[in-house]
C-alpha cells in the first residue's frame, strides 16, 4: 500500500519558517519525481518545488529564493523548508510523487501565515 504522509505543518507569523517533511512507503522512493504542491482556498492546486531522481530541483517564481526542496533516498522522505513566509503562502500542501504520469499524492498539511 502507498502511503505519502505529510507533517510539519502549523500556523506562523509572516517572515517566521517552516519545514515540510513527507515520508513515503509502498514506492520505490528513489526512482520517482517528488514534489510539493499547494492548493489556497478558491484557487487550483499549483506546483511550489520539485525535485528529480537526479537531484535537480525546479520552483515556482513565488517561491523562489526562500524555499528550498530537498530529498533523503536512505530515508525515503522529501522535506520542504519554507522561509521568509508570506500570508500568501497560506495553504494546504501535499506531496506528490510522480513517475512517468503514475502519481500518488499524500493527505496535504495545513500553512497558515498570519500577518
């Protein structure tokens, strides 16, 4: 069974950091695409980072420069640390994992920035 589960989630004050982390099981962790998505109330679901088998990392303009994906093979996890926090970032973020168009999406954890 495919489980992506993701934590780290809360409530913070603008300028204030965050770090999402995503444990994954029932995948080969290794050879999928990971990424973070985000979805704010009354709008899409929209790609904030990603990150190759390679280690190659893609970002959205928003995030960019205070964002950072990174990803742990040995421990089949994809972490998020988010700074420089804006209310705008308010949303509910879930872990994607994507190989060749098979995907498999975590719960989503709640980001609500305060200003």
């Amino acid at each position: 069974q495919v489980q992506l589960v993701e934590s780290g989630g809360g409530l913070v004050q603008a300028g204030g950091s965050l770090r999402l982390s995503c444990a994954t099981s029932g995948i080969i962790f290794s050879i999928y695409t990971m990424a973070w998505y985000r979805q704010a109330p009354g709008k899409r679901r929209e790609l904030v980072a990603g990150i190759t088998t390679g280690g190659s990392t893609n970002y959205a303009d928003s995030v960019t420069g205070r964002f950072t994906i990174s990803r742990d093979n040995a421990k089949n996890t994809v972490c998020l640390q988010m700074g420089s926090l804006k209310p705008e970032d308010t949303a509910v973020y879930y872990c994607n994992a994507d190989r060749n168009g098979w995907q498999h999406w975590g719960q989503g954890t709640q980001v609500t920035v305060s200003s």
